[in-house]
C-alpha cells in the first residue's frame, strides 16, 4: 500500500524530502475511485516522477447536506486501487484536519460560477475553489490533474491559477466512458439497474448537439431543441440543464462562431448527472 499522510504537517514533511529532485504531480480526488481517476493518475505518472492522490470529501462544495451524507466512502478500496495504479502518496485527511475552525476566508467565484452547476447549485463553487487553493499550497506540486468531464470546473481552477498567480500546471483529462458512451462518476454508483439503462440518455442529447454542428447548424436554440429531445419523456428522468457556452468564460452564447462547451445535467432517480462536449470548429 501506498503511505497515506492524515496531517498535513505530515505531508509536508515527507514531500520535502521528494522536492526539487523530482516533478511532483497532484490528483485531488474525493474517493470512491475509479477507472476516470485511474486515467488521472496515469496521466501524472507519464508526466511525473512522484504523485500524490488526495482523498478528502470536501463539505464546503455540497450544497445539500443530504448529497454530503450520501457521498460515497470507500478509503480502504481506494488506497488499494491507488496502489495498483502505482500512487507514491496518498493525503488522506479529516474535515477537521482541513478546516480546524470554520473558515472566515473563502474563494469566490464570480462569472465562471454564474451559469450551468453553479445556476443550480449556490457556493458548489466557491467550496471547490477554497479547497483545491488549500491543496495546492500544501502540496505544492508542479503539476494538477482533473477530469475534462467536470468542464466548468476545470475552467474555473485554470482561472483560479492565473488570476492568483498560482505556479501549479493545471492539466485537463479527456471523459472515460463506459462502451454505452456513459461518463464514468462516483455517482453512477447510486443508480439501479433500470436507472442505469436510462442514464446514457444525457450522453446521446450531447451526440445528437455534436451531430447537429458537424451538419453546420449554428442556431443555438436548434441545436437544444434537437439535442433535449432525446432524452425520454419518462418519470425516472428529469433534465436539469442543456447548454451551450464558449469555452473559457462558460458564458451562454446565442449562435456557435467559435469553441464551446455543450453541457448538460440529468437527475436520474434520485442522482445527478453531468457530462459535456466540446467543440473546436
């Protein structure tokens, strides 16, 4: 098994040692770990010559207590995937090891936060900025991993490491997807066997967008029209969000002239799906 640091004292003293000699890479992850973590790590360890995966089911990003006490916890499963992926140190802490007392500073995110998630769930963002800012200075790796399927995520860390002069590269991860085109998430866990068949729809809406450019159509207000209607009309669904931004700013855009990013989130029973594509014209 991999070592595992709970205290960041801890961790800080055993990097040290690793330091300088080596290019240190960071996966920040919150467990329940599977074969799109799998590609996270393997990416750092083509990249890096020390990796550290971090465990740790941040509160400050859950929105709904009920969604935090659902949250899948698996460390012992995880600490034994992480050693078969070949993991160099796992950072393993408590709540109270990372927030010791509530924390009167936070990161806010502005614009970035303003449309898609951070519509439907207020201060997920905010949550998720606060603590990949404190992971980074602990860990101060020279390297950040994280799943292009969390697509407005991975644009609000890039910013946050340009707008705080942060010096950690931030390198974006293509979607593992099961065969079915389903994006791998903790989350999938949760659905049953018929939820499971159904779940693949928010999947084939964003093909249906995909194709729906690649005929030249541009008008955005077709292309949702074209992609939601593959979803199904059944109870067991209910499609949050479907749509379309530029890249970079996730900002709404009316008609596609340049990159975006096709976005969408569907409640599947009780669980909650997101998944985007990307599209460079």
């Amino acid at each position: 098994m991999p070592p595992v640091s709970e205290r960041v004292a801890d961790l800080r003293g055993r990097l040290a040692e690793q330091r300088g000699s080596v290019v240190l890479g960071l996966v920040p992850t919150m467990g329940a770990l599977h074969a799109g973590h799998g590609r996270l790590i393997e990416y750092a360890k083509r990249d890096c010559g020390f990796v550290v995966v971090t465990i740790f089911v941040n509160p400050l990003q859950f929105d709904r207590p009920e969604d935090l006490d659902r949250y899948p916890r698996t460390l012992a499963e995880d600490l034994r995937f992480c050693d078969r992926a070949g993991v160099d140190l796992v950072f393993a802490p408590t709540p109270d090891e990372m927030y010791p007392t509530a924390p009167a500073c936070r990161v806010h995110v502005q614009k970035l936060a303003d449309h898609l998630c951070g519509r439907y769930r207020p201060g997920h963002f905010d949550g998720v900025a606060t603590v990949v800012t404190k992971l980074f200075n602990i860990v101060e790796a020279d390297r950040a991993y994280f799943g292009e399927k969390d697509a407005q995520q991975l644009a609000i860390i890039r910013r946050l490491s340009r707008d705080l002069n942060i010096s950690t590269t931030i390198v974006g991860v293509p979607t593992v997807r099961e065969p079915d085109g389903l994006a791998l998430s903790s989350r999938n866990q949760h659905l049953s066997a018929a939820e499971r068949t159904l779940a693949v729809a928010l999947y084939q809406a964003l093909c249906e967008a995909h194709g729906q450019l690649m005929a030249g159509v541009r008008d955005v207000g077709l292309i949702k029209e074209a992609a939601g209607s593959r979803i199904p009309g059944v109870p067991e669904l209910r499609l949050e969000y479907l749509e379309i931004v530029d890249s970079e700013e996730m900002q709404p855009v009316d008609e596609v002239k340049g990159p975006v990013c096709v976005a969408g989130a569907l409640w599947v029973g009780t669980t909650r799906l997101i998944d985007n594509i990307q599209w460079n014209p």
